[in-house]
C-alpha cells in the first residue's frame, strides 16, 4: 500500500533516456526544479491535443510494468501500490508484447530545454 516514506527504485533505460536532457555531471539530477516546473517543461513539447491525467506517468509505468515483471509484489514495492489493487486494476490492460515495445520508447529531440 501507498506510504509515506521514499522508495529507492532502479530507473529503466527509457527514463534514463528521457532525464538525459535534464542532466547535470554531478549531484541530483533535476536540481532546483520542483516537480511541478519539471511537468511544466515536459508538457511544453507535447502536441495541443495531449490532454495531461493527473499522475499519469505513474499510471502509465504501473500499466506497463505488471506485465513486463514477473512478480505483482515487486511492482506493489516499486509502485507503492498493493498487490489486490494492481491486480484488480492494472492486471490485464496490455499484453507483455505491447509492454516490451512501450519500454523500447525513446524520447525524440526535445525544443526545450531547462536551463
């Protein structure tokens, strides 16, 4: 189940891939930016027509996650979610084939960059 605490996860090469812009040669990654301003640039490249979900990021890893692991419990830890309710609500929505090609994703060349 959700908690309040920090989970220490292993960032998959997409997301790698995708904070490359963003990186620094040393320390936090995305330093001085709040998650909100980080969003704000992210959605800066998106076509007009995107319309943005609330914790959609962490909906879309989830949906993609459960087929590609083989074990719910190990999603529940690295999501924060329980093993019924991702079984209940995320098992199922897309095969292992189209999860293996939504982790092959990389990002295009960006317009924006953060500073």
């Amino acid at each position: 189940a959700k908690v309040s605490e920090r989970r220490l996860i292993e960032m998959p090469d997409t997301l790698v891939d995708f904070l490359e812009p963003w990186k620094h040669s040393e320390g936090l990654v995305c330093h001085g930016y709040t998650r909100k301003r980080l969003l704000y640039y992210m959605q800066k490249d998106l076509p007009d027509t995107f319309k943005w979900i609330p914790n959609g990021l962490r909906k879309t890893c989830t949906t993609y996650m459960v087929p590609r692991e083989e074990s719910l419990s190990r999603v529940s830890d690295l999501c924060g979610n329980s093993p019924r309710m991702l079984k209940s609500n995320y098992l199922g929505l897309v095969s292992k084939k189209e999860a293996d090609e939504f982790w092959k994703l990389r990002p295009r060349k960006l317009k924006s960059r953060l500073a």
